[in-house]
C-alpha cells in the first residue's frame, strides 16, 4: 500500500515566480527552493563574497549562476517593495479614516 504525501500546489508549479532564462523548469524550482531555505539575507551575503572574492567563478551556491540569483534577488526585493507599499497606503487610508472622523466628531 502506496501512501500519498500532500504536497502543497505552489511546490509542485513547475515554473519559478520570476522569469528564469538560465535553466529548464525543473532545475530553476529546485534553485528556487534552495535559494528560499537559505533566505534573503543569507543568500544577498553569499553573493556579494561571490561578487568581491571569486567574481570569476561561473557559479555562487549549490552550482546555481550568479544570473539566476540577481534575479531570484531582484523577485524578492520587488515583492519587499509591494508589501511596504501596501502597507503604507492602509496606514495612510485609515489614518485619513480616524482623522476624518475626528473632525465630524469636532463639529457635533
């Protein structure tokens, strides 16, 4: 008797959130998970050693290009800047939303 493992849909998606020209489907998703266990932060530090003391070298971590992390990078940094924007504009709204009410309030 064969048991099934759930795995999530996003880890099965054979294509990478970002666009990938440096690998075939399969090889970018596992990049990508490697890259995403390691995190940003770790991965942006690997990268500048990279960049500062092997710049030569064709690959950077787990034999994955120096390319296809800039990318995976700029992905992530530009999901950072979405979710920062969203959240300064709901802050902005419902800080608008108190202050209105707080002038209506004022009046009466």
């Amino acid at each position: 008797m064969t048991s099934h493992i759930a795995v999530p849909h996003r880890a099965r998606s054979p294509r990478v959130p970002f666009e990938n020209r440096w690998t075939s489907g399969h090889q970018a998703r596992e990049w990508n998970c490697e890259l995403d266990q390691l995190g940003v932060a770790n991965v942006r530090a690997m990268l500048c050693e990279h960049e500062v003391h092997h710049r030569d070298d064709p690959v950077v971590i787990f034999e994955i290009p120096p390319g296809f992390i800039r990318d995976w990078l700029a992905f992530h940094d530009r999901q950072a800047a979405r979710r920062q924007l969203i959240w300064r504009a709901s802050v902005l709204s419902l800080g608008l939303v108190a202050a209105s009410a707080a002038v209506l309030a004022a009046f009466r």
